[in-house]
C-alpha cells in the first residue's frame, strides 16, 4: 500500500483499529440492547397492556425519528465527532437509571424517549468515524468488520444480561448500560482527532480544502432528488416495521410460557442471531464488492417473511429460538450493508450524514409504527395473526428492492483496481 494513503496518514496520527473495534463492541448494549428487555420487563414484571407498551415504543421512536435527519446534518457539520458520541453516552447511561428507580408509565416514556433520541447518534457517527479514518477501498471490509464487532457485542451484552437478569433481576439490566457507557466513551476517546479526515468523514473528496468548499457540498434537496435513495428508505422502512416487533413479540411469548427464565431466554433469543450476524458480517464485508450490494440485500429481504411464518407453526421454546436464528441472515446483511450503499450512493456530495439520518427516519418511522400497530393486532387477534401481518409487509419490502433498486457499486471500477 502506498504511504500516503489515508489509512496510513490516519495510522501515522495514532490511530489503531483496535479502538473502532472497541467502539462497536462496547456500544452494543447502551445503543439498543436495553428495548427488548424493558418490553419484557414492562409486561411480565410491571404487568403493561401491549398497548401500553406499544405506545411507549411509539412515543420514543417518533420523538426519536424527528431528530435523525437534523443529527445527520450536525454529524455532516461539525468536526466534534468524537465529543457527539459521548454526550450521547451520557445521556443514555442517565436515562437507563431512571428506568431502574422509577418504572412507571410518564419516567418510563421519557426516559426512553430520550434514549431514542440519544441513540440516533452512534450509527451515523460511527460511520462518519469510519470514512474519516479509512481509504474508499477499504471501506467494504471495515464497514463488515464493524459490524461484526457490534454483533459480538451484542452477544456478550445478551450473555451478560441474561446472567444478571437470572441472579438478580430483570431490572438490574439497566444498571449495565452506564458501566458499558464509560467504557465506550474511553474507547472513543482513545481515537486521535487529529487522524480523521473530517471531508472524507461526509463522503467529500479528500483533495478539498479543510473546511470543505460550499460550491462542493449538495444542497439538501439532493436526497429527495436521488431516486435510489428513496427507494432504499421505503425498503428499509417496511424491513424495520415486519422487523422491529418479531423479537420482543417472541420474548413475550416465552417469558408467559417460563416467567422465572424470562430474561434468560431473551437473552438466547439473541445470543441464537447475533453469533449467525457475525460471520454474515464478515462475508457482506469481504464479498460486496466483488458480488455487488443487491443480490446480498435480496438475501437478507427473503428470509424475514419465512422467518415471520415459522414462529406461527409453533409455540415450542427451542422452536421459536431456533426460528430466531434467521434474523442473523436478514439483519445482519443489512446492518453490515446499509452505511457502504449510502456511501454509495452520496459520494462526493458532502452529505453522507445527512443521507444516513434520512434513511434512520425511514427506519425509525417503520419500526415505531409497527410497535403500536403489532401490540393492537396481538391484544386483538393473538401473536399468529400479528407474524403474518408483518411477514407481508416483509414480502411488499422484497418486491419493491429487486425491481426497483439498482446496484449501487461500481463493479466496472472495482473489478478494475490493481
């Protein structure tokens, strides 16, 4: 590799991969990890309606929503990307201790509404860490290797919590979240920033000038003109609305079946996905650009309909964890996919952040509505009912990206490099 690279000039400033590494391990549990175990808590220990529930999910994910694309823009902007990350750590770690001491409806709401909103931080500047950090030809492999991180992550926060939800109680779950939010913070903290590239970071030419010439940045009416964006958002939107309810839908029906082993069996619900995610990641990372980003997104499309079906077939504990398993295929081809198409996509605009806020609206927008809507049909028609509904948004969402969603790398340039 040639030295004046920019992952060399990022290396020479200081920077070492293990801390990204670190970043996308530890911020596995204060990023998300707590959703599923607070619905099964709400349900099984503070004895919420499903609608009750729902409606928190609503309320924090709408309030969320609102926020990303403008986050997106602040990422996209200012050169405190590190200091952005922890003060949403901050945030998150208080908020999960407010859900620890007063687990009622109004601190509940706001404590998670806040931590939507906290949340929608990490995805878009932990890529914008990412481009800054790493050459165009790398990004494939670090954009997989980062999900990966954030799997095992994932897997060792379930362990954890499931270990601490099993000797303690469902609700010192909570406590984790600052522990693993100090730790985040030092791992963030320990990546110079002298060492991103602060153009490259919003997908700009790297040659421009430091601030990033205006004539050079897109006008924000670019991602409404960008048709493949568009139709990646209202993909992305019905994947998180059959997505976002399967899980807790599953945890909720094993804790009724086994209330003392409630958070254990969460816990292996997602233990069973996140150790598939994992090696999907690293394939995604080492395989998107030789065998192109849509017929591994079309992979990851046709499995969350099939998977939605099983879970009706029966109510089996080892069945329904097993079923899970699948949202390793889907979830992690598109957690690993996602950051590299829109980079695709936004290169050279200068609004990379701003796409990726735009495009967690979408998400947030899909995966809160289906929050209230699965709590209504479940209190209404049962879990069965509820899977199939959402299995057929999956099957709309499958449709609309083979035929519409053109390939958005350059295999052309790729299949050409030395």
């Amino acid at each position: 590799m040639n030295a004046s690279t920019p992952e060399t000039q990022a290396s020479r400033n200081g920077f070492r991969p293990i801390f990204l590494d670190a970043v996308n391990f530890l911020s596995a549990d204060v990023r998300g990890a707590v959703g599923p175990y607070l619905n099964v808590f709400l349900v099984t220990q503070q004895l919420w309606s499903q609608s009750e529930v729902g409606l928190v999910t609503t309320l924090g994910g709408l309030l969320g929503l609102a926020v990303q694309t403008p986050i997106g823009a602040a990422i996209d902007a200012t050169r405190a990307k590190r200091g952005i990350i922890v003060l949403a750590l901050a945030v998150l770690a208080i908020m999960a201790v407010v859900i620890y001491a007063l687990p009622s409806f109004w601190p509940v709401a706001i404590a998670n509404s806040l931590m939507s909103i906290a949340g929608d931080v990490f995805g878009p500047a932990v890529a914008a860490l990412t481009l800054g950090l790493y050459a165009r030809k790398q990004l494939a492999r670090r954009m997989g290797r980062n999900s990966a991180f954030d799997h095992a992550g994932n897997v060792a926060i379930a362990l954890v919590a499931g270990v601490v939800g099993y000797e303690f109680s469902q609700r010192a779950v909570f406590l984790l979240v600052p522990l693993f939010a100090i730790l985040t913070a030092i791992s963030v903290l320990f990546i110079p920033a002298k060492s991103i590239d602060y153009n490259r970071a919003r997908d700009l030419d790297s040659k421009s000038d430091a601030g990033g010439s205006p004539e050079k940045i897109a006008a924000y009416g670019s991602l409404f003109q960008s048709q493949p964006l568009v139709i990646f958002g209202l993909c992305a939107m019905l994947f998180h609305f059959a997505n976002a309810p399967l899980l807790p839908l599953v945890g909720q029906k094993l804790a009724a079946a086994h209330p003392k082993e409630a958070t254990a069996m969460m816990s292996a619900c997602i233990v069973a996905a996140q150790l598939v995610m994992l090696p999907i990641a690293l394939l995604v990372g080492f395989k998107a650009d030789s065998w192109g980003r849509k017929p591994l997104f079309l992979a990851g499309f046709a499995i969350l309909p099939l998977r939605a079906v099983l879970y009706t077939l029966s109510n089996n504990s080892i069945w329904l964890i097993g079923v899970q398993v699948l949202d390793g295929v889907g979830a992690g081809i598109f957690g690993a996919l996602t950051p590299l198409v829109i980079a695709d996509i936004m290169r050279g605009t200068g609004r990379y952040n701003l796409a990726q806020g735009a495009i967690a609206t979408m998400v947030g927008i899909g995966a809160s509505l289906s929050g209230l809507g699965a709590g209504e049909v479940v209190d209404h028609f049962g879990y069965s009912v509820t899977f199939l509904t959402l299995g057929a948004a999956a099957a709309v969402a499958l449709v609309v990206f083979a035929i519409w969603m053109p390939e958005t790398a350059d295999l052309k340039r790729i299949s050409a490099k030395p």
